[in-house]
C-alpha cells in the first residue's frame, strides 16, 4: 500500500491541477473577449499549470508504487520525472508567448483593457497565492519533491499575473497597446527562466545527488551513538527519491562480541536512523573489526 504521504501528494496534485483549470478557462474567455495578449498569456500559463499539476499526479501515481522485481528500489524517480515534465511544458509555452507578443510588437493590434480583465487577473492572484501555500505546506509534509516543484512554478505565476495587470492598467491610461506586448514578452522571459530552474533541478535529482550535509552530520551521529559496540563505519552512500531517504555503508563492530551481540548494535543504528527520518531505507553490512581501529 502506498505511504499515507505518497496519497495525500496525489491528492493534492489533483486538487491544484482542477483549480488551474477553472483558472484557465476564466482567463481564456477574458482574453479573447478583450484581445490582451497579456491575459491570454497567463491563460496559457495557466493551461500549463493544469497540464504540470495532473501530470505530477500522474508521475506520483507510479511513484507510489511498491518495489518489485524489475524496479527492487521502488519507483520513486518518477517523482523528478514529473518536475522535469513541468520545465519542459513551461518553457515550451514561454517560447510560444514569446514569440505571440513579438509578433503584436511588429504589428500592433488595438485591445479591450477593461476592468473585466483587470479584476479577473486580480482574482487570478489571490487564488493562485492560495494555491502554493497550500502546495508549499503539503510538499514540507510529504517531502514531495514535485509538488515543491509545483509550488515554485506557482509562485512565478504570482509575478506574472502582477505584470499582466500593470500592462493592463498602462494600455487603460496610456491607449497604447504596445505595453501589453512588451508585457507579454516579460511574462515569457519570466517563465523561460522558471522552466530552466526546475530542468536543472530535475536532473540534478535524477542524477542521485547526497543528502544535504546537515542530514549527512545527523546520520553520521546516528551510526556513532547508537551502540558502544560500534566502532566506525565506512563508505556512507545517500541518496533520496520521492521523499524516501536511501542510506548504505558498511558498520565496524567490536569483533569481540557475539554475533546476536552484533545483530542487536545493527538494529540500534537503523532504529537511530528511523528515529530521526522515519521515511528511510536502511542498508548496513556489519564488518568485525578490533576495538583499535579509530573512527573516520
């Protein structure tokens, strides 16, 4: 059965991809009844918030999955999978707009800044402000590296719908359509920048970097207080996925003890371990060695 932490990550996922939806639709019908290419642009924004947002649940769907024969570590990658998705479809959008609002800039065209549109985008600010809390809380809860990823791609849209509404509040007072242009290519250069971050983050993932060397300091504390019969260890190998934390090395017990004396010091360093990150994998080869041996 997947983790309770696992479901409410999928939950979530599928709750913000339903509420970007609804933001979409909102601000494709103001768009096009306006013409702003600014709000058509975070509409599209938006349609990729949708597209992002389901496919991490998706991605965290097969996360969740057990380990089994062909995948005996779990499926957990699937999880930067889905953030490295969301950077794709981002900076496939950003392109798109980029290239719309260069296109309005060669040849301008007059649009409708209404207050309709400003007060959609006002709107669209307040819901998607609710929305990465609600995403940043749950991704620190369930230790989702796709829904911080998510929440991060929310937070941007934050900065966008601010720029849409100033281009829009600048064509109101000034008629001049070009502002609404010149945000637009803001917005996409905003959004381009965002989708290169999450890419980047997303493969340094994939590639198993080492837990930061805050948790590496406590595990390594963990190992050395756990038992008296420890004497050190050796080749500690981190790594995590999908909020599971997978930790190796070899432990150097005092080869004067009994091997249930030997067994019961294992189970004290993983139960040490465990205390501190309840989410972990735990592999340890126990080595004998002489109690002159000094700890690395």
């Amino acid at each position: 059965m997947p983790e309770p932490s696992v479901l409410s990550a999928r939950r979530v996922a599928l709750r913000v991809s339903g509420a970007a939806l609804l933001m979409a639709i909102v601000k494709a019908a103001v768009g096009l009844a306006t013409g702003s290419i600014a709000v058509l642009s975070s509409a599209l924004d938006s349609a990729g918030d949708t597209l992002a947002s389901f496919a991490n649940f998706v991605f965290l769907t097969i996360a969740s999955k057990p380990p089994d024969e062909s995948h005996p570590s779990g499926h957990g990658k699937a999880e930067h999978l889905a953030a490295l998705l969301q950077g794709a479809i981002l900076l496939g959008g950003a392109v798109s707009l980029g290239y719309r609002a260069a296109e309005r800039i060669r040849h301008p065209k007059p649009i409708g800044a209404d207050m309709v549109a400003v007060v959609t985008m006002c709107g669209s600010i307040v819901a998607t402000i609710v929305i990465t809390r609600y995403m940043k809380r749950n991704a620190v809860s369930s230790e989702s590296s796709a829904l911080a990823a998510d929440a991060l791609h929310y937070a941007s849209d934050i900065i966008a719908n601010i720029a849409t509404i100033a281009a829009l509040v600048l064509v109101r007072f000034t008629h001049n359509p070009l502002f609404d242009s010149i945000f637009g290519v803001t917005v996409a250069c905003w959004i381009a920048w965002n989708s290169f971050y999450l890419i980047w983050g997303a493969a340094n993932d994939l590639m198993d970097p080492a837990l930061p060397a805050d948790e590496v300091a406590a595990i390594v504390e963990a190992i050395e207080r756990a038992d008296p019969t420890v004497i050190m260890y050796r080749d500690l190998r981190t790594r995590k996925a999908a909020g599971v934390r997978f930790i190796e090395f070899e432990l150097c017990i005092d080869r004067d003890v009994s091997f249930d004396r030997a067994h019961d010091a294992t189970e004290a360093v993983k139960a040490k371990i465990r205390e501190r990150y309840p989410r972990t994998i735990v592999t340890v080869h126990a080595e004998p060695v002489d109690r002159a041996c000094e700890v690395r």
